[in-house]
C-alpha cells in the first residue's frame, strides 16, 4: 500500500536531520515531496494514469480542447484513416502548414489544447492517448497511486530537494545521483510492467514531453 502524505514527510524531514521550520517548512516539504511525484508520474507511464479519449475534428479548426486532468500525451491516431499522427514542435507546424487545411499529419500541445498540422479539412475521428495528471498529495488526497517500489525513488527525490532548499549543496548533489542511479536500475528492470504496474513512456524532448 503506499505511504500518505505524512509518512513522507516524517521520512523527508529525519533525512534532513529535523532542520527547523525557519530553515525548511512542512509546506515546503510537502511541495518537495509532490514535485518530486509529479516527476515520477512525468517520466513513467503509469498504469493507474493511463487515459483516452475521442474527438471529432471541425472543418477549419486547428486547436481542440484537452481532457481537463490531462499531464502529457502519449500518442494521437486518425481512426478515420487509420494513421498515427507524429508528435511535432509548434514551431514546425506553423512554418510547415501556415493556414493550409487538408488531412492532419501532425500534433502539439499548447495551453492546454491539442494543435493540429494541417489544421483539418473536414471531419476525422482522432483518438488521443494521453497520462493524467494525479491529485496533489495533501491532508485530503494523501495516498499516492504508485506502488512500493517507487516509494524509495519519490522520498530520494523529495530529500535531495530539500538539501538544496536548507542550503546544504554538497549532500543535495550526492542525494540527487543516488536518485539518478534509483530512476535507471528501476527503468532497466526486466518485467517492469508486470511487478510494478508501469511501462515506460517514450523517448522525453527538451521540455520533458513524449515524443511519440
């Protein structure tokens, strides 16, 4: 069962060595503790967080709203034609389709809507395959939907956090590459889908979005 929000943060603050609330408080641990979840959820596509959904495309409309607990997109298919679209910068769309319409090829995210290149000349049935992003952990919303494995890698990551935010840089550094070491082993083990509930997203761009 996973732990609540209050084990974490007991967990977080010991690793610190109980720094006072002048030098970290428990509202800054708990954000440590959520960015660091939130990350996990970001890198990994977890099965508890796997959605889809269905849109039909508007003659001359490019951008189309997405799901409101939308995090990321794995990958968006025209069942219409049965083709997977390919995931593409803004920057590319644009300077490649400009106010072309025709059949989409392409797709971006962008203010939480779903852009398409060329925006569509007619009616497509697109499906999009996306992760949701899960509840905060708070006093409310306190479990957190991965499994134990994954408990070690968000408290590592909510510690080294932490290290940086009381200043002690050099245990920040050391935290933050036992994390680093904790995200690989957990990424190369065999069977991941079947211990852990989770396969692993795509290859990340830049800014940490799936590209494909």
């Amino acid at each position: 069962m996973a732990k609540r929000l209050g084990a974490y943060r007991a967990s977080v603050r010991a690793a610190l060595g109980h720094p006072p609330q002048d030098m970290i408080s428990d509202q800054e641990v708990d954000d440590a503790i959520n960015e660091s979840y939130y990350e996990i959820a970001r890198l990994f596509a977890h099965r508890r967080l796997k959605r889809d959904t269905t849109i039909t495309t508007v003659d001359g409309t490019q951008e189309y709203a997405l799901p409101s607990d939308y995090f990321w997109m794995r990958y968006v298919r025209d069942g219409t034609n049965a083709k997977t679209l390919v995931h593409k910068n803004l920057e590319f769309i644009q300077e490649t389709y400009g106010t072309d319409t025709g059949q989409p090829e392409h797709w971006e995210t962008e203010d939480q809507n779903l852009m398409l290149g060329a925006t569509p000349d007619g009616t497509y049935t697109l499906r999009e395959w996306y992760m949701a992003r899960p509840a905060r952990l708070t006093a409310t919303v306190q479990k957190d939907v991965l499994d134990e494995e994954w408990e070690e890698i968000l408290k590592r990551g909510a510690i080294y956090r932490g290290f940086y935010t009381v200043g002690e840089y050099d245990r920040q550094i050391h935290t933050f590459n036992m994390w680093k070491r904790l995200i690989g082993d957990i990424t190369e083990t065999q069977g991941l889908e079947r211990n852990t509930g989770v396969d692993i997203a795509g290859p990340m761009t830049a800014e940490g979005k799936p590209t494909h």
